[in-house]
C-alpha cells in the first residue's frame, strides 16, 4: 500500500464497424385476388373485395375516375391485414358505376377496377311465355269485315333495326329463321332499304311496311312527304322512293282515292337504343314532322327502341332483366325526351340479328309489342269505320 493510486484513464470505446443498417423495402404490391363486378338489386348491400400480397400498403378507392368520397353510414372502407374491401350499404343508382382501388407502398402500386350495377325495382313486368300470345294474335279477326289486313309502317333513321323487326316478327309466327328482308350491316351509312315493300306475316291479317331509313339531308333516305303519302294510302306496294323526288298526284303509280284498305292503321317508330344519344337533331326532327303528321290523321303511333342488347351489358345477359336495367330506362325517357312519346308507347325490343336458334325471351318481348300495335291498329280502324258509318 503506500503507492499512490493509478487513476483509472478514460479510454473511449474503440469504434466498432458497423455496417448501415439496410433500408426495409416492401415487396412490391400485387393482387392476389381481384374485384369481382357486381350486381345488386336496388336497396340491397353490396361489397368489393380484394386480397394483395403485403399488407404493407395505402389504399385508396375511386368512384368513376374522382376519388371516392366516403359518406357516414353509406361506405365503409376496410383494410384487414391483406384483405381490402369497400362495402356500399342499401345501394341505389347514384351508386352504380366503375370502381378502381389502388394499392401504393415505396416499391410500386398496383390498381384493379370493377363495375357495380343496381338492377332498379322491375317496373314493368312483361309476360315470359309465349305462346297464349301467339295464339291470341293467330286467332284475332279484324274489327271491320271490309278491311283485309291491319297494315303498320316502320319508319325511323337508317340502320335503326326496321328490316329486322319484320324478320324477327315473320321469325315468331313462321317458325323458322327469316332473313328474306334485307338487313343492312352496321357499317353502312346509307339506307339499304329502298322500296316501299310489303311483308305479310304468316297467316295472320297483318302487313308490314319497311321504308328506307330517315336520313339528316332531305335530298338523302326517304322523303318525309314520301312517308306522309304512304300513310294517307298514296303509295303503292313495291314503289321504289326518289329520295329527291317524293310522289304526288302526277306520278302514274299514285293512289287518287284510297280507302281504309290502302291507309296505314299505325306507325311505328323505330330507334336504335345504342345511337338515340348520338342521332342527328335533323333526323329527329323528321321523325317528330312525321308523327305530328300521323297524329293530325288520328293514326296510333308507337315506338320499338330496338338493339337494347347493345345498349345495356345487364340486358345482354339476361333478357328477362330488361325493366330492371337503369341505363334502358335512361334510354327510353331519352326517346320519350326526343320524340315528344310518352313511356307508355316505347316498346323495348330485341331482333333476331347472330342467333340462328329461337330465343324464347326474345320472341315475348317483340310479342307483346306486336300485341300492342294490333290492339291499337284495330282501335284506328273502330274510330274510322264509325266516323264513315255517321258520314253516311
Ligand atoms: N345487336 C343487335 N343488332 C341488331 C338489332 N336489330 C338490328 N340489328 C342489326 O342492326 C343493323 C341494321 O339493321 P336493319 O334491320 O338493316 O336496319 P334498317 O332500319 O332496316 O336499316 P335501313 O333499311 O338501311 O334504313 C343490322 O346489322 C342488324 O343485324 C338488335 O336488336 N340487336
Ligand atoms: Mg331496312
């Protein structure tokens, strides 16, 4: 002892490597399972779901391309470890529409997309079976003995489906698929119809007329005066229009004196459902200058809004969901809209047009349109016949 002591010297701690620590990096995000499109009756509560590989991500949702706004009690929208899903409670229209979420993290994103569609409450019903229509129309006799047929007359813009509601009508009561009446392709322009011509439909009183489509310039598809003509009963079967040229008393084929026989007992206005929104203000003016025509003559005028099967994926699908469907409802007030028709008087429709086998759905619904104008043709010839009954 003795010895002073030796002070413990402060050493600092000698720098140990340490290599930098690596940067957590996420795996890149993915779906391992996707959005499935979704169909939900109106009121009902309906879900998208989704699984990715990490749960290491943000998500967002959008609604139509705009970032989805999540209201109280409506969305909710949850992230569970990998499972992600968006629940829509008591859906309604304003929530039909295209879906996207998207998954991010630092190593990349992801998006997937999926269609919700609300089937609105059916607001038509329409009857699924065919044949007691058929037999009611084979077993239907003309109110007036002297009238041999109930002749109707198709008219309506070019490609719109005129040609094929005759075939798909001659299709229904002959049993076999009928393509004799021309049908133009959907790239063609210009009117392949080009005659004033008469189809009979089985063995039933009833006559088509098949015009050449409506066209925006006058000198180009049938004359509007051409058509005004053809329901007065001035044109004969098989004449063959002169777009720039319409007929008048002059012309050699011209009907002077018609009777009820010759006359259109009603109109039947033809529009595509797929193009309503893009037709020319010019053709639907023609159109509205022909039914006010018909209704100064007191003719019943209804319309067949055919091709609903292009304007509707729901329809596509399954015919029978037809008045479930928002945007053929949205299609039909646009017609009503633009023709000045009310709901009433448009008959959707599908034609015969790539199937070569009978579809019975489709056969119901051109039936009870078909129905329709024969009832109300028959009505025009009750009026008629009274009118010249007190006449006498
Ligand atoms: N998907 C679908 N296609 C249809 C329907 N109706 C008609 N088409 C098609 O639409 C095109 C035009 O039909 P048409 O019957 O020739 O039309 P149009 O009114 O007689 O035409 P024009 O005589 O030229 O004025 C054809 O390719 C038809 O096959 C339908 O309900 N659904
Ligand atoms: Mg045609």
């Amino acid at each position: 002892m003795g010895g002073e002591e030796s002070k413990p010297v402060y050493r600092p701690p000698s720098p140990v490597y340490r290599p930098p620590s690596p940067v957590y990096r996420p795996p890149s995000p993915e779906f391992v399972t996707v959005l499935a499109d979704k169909q939900v009756k109106e009121g009902e509560d309906v879900t998208l779901r989704c699984e990715t590989n990490t749960r290491d991500v943000t998500v967002t949702w959008k609604k139509k391309d705009q970032k989805l706004c999540c209201v109280e009690g409506k969305h909710r929208t949850v992230k569970s470890d990998t499972t992600i899903y968006l629940e829509i409670k008591k859906a309604d229209l304003g929530d039909e529409g295209n879906y996207t979420v998207t998954i991010q993290n630092s190593s990349g994103s992801a998006s997937f997309s999926a269609m919700i569609i609300v089937e609105i409450n059916e607001w038509r019903t329409v009857q699924w079976k065919p044949d007691p229509m058929i037999s009611a129309l084979k077993a239907f006799k003309i109110s007036n003995p002297d009238v041999r047929e109930l002749r109707f007359l198709l008219h309506g813009p070019v490609g719109a489906g005129k040609s094929s509601i005759v075939n798909t009508i001659k299709t229904i009561f002959e049993g076999h698929q009928f393509i004799n009446c021309l049908t133009a392709t959907d790239v063609t322009g210009e009117s392949f119809t080009t005659k004033f011509e008469k189809y009979n439909v089985g063995n039933v009183p009833f006559t088509f007329y098949d015009v050449m489509g409506l066209e925006k310039d006058q000198l180009k598809g049938v004359h509007t005066d051409d058509i005004i003509s053809a329901f007065k009963g001035h044109v004969p079967s098989n004449y063959e229009f002169k777009p720039h040229d319409p007929i008048d008393e002059d012309n050699k084929h011209y009907i002077l004196n018609p009777t009820l026989n010759d006359k259109i007992h009603c109109l039947v206005s033809v529009i595509p459902a797929d193009k309503i929104s893009r037709m020319d203000d010019e053709v639907i003016q023609k159109m509205r200058n022909i039914r006010a025509e018909g209704s100064k003559l007191g003719i019943p005028q209804v319309v067949f809004m055919t091709r609903v099967d292009k304007a509707c994926t729901i329809t596509e699908r399954d015919l029978t969901k037809l008045y479930k469907s928002k945007k053929i409802k949205e299609k039909m007030t646009e017609c009503s809209n633009k023709l000045g028709v009310t709901m009433n008087c448009i008959f959707p429709v599908k034609n015969y047009h790539e199937e070569t086998k009978p579809n019975e759905q489709l056969n119901c619904l051109m039936l009870e349109a078909f129905t329709q104008i024969v009832h109300s043709a028959d009505d025009f010839l009750k009026r008629n016949s009274n009118q010249q009954k007190t006449v006498e």
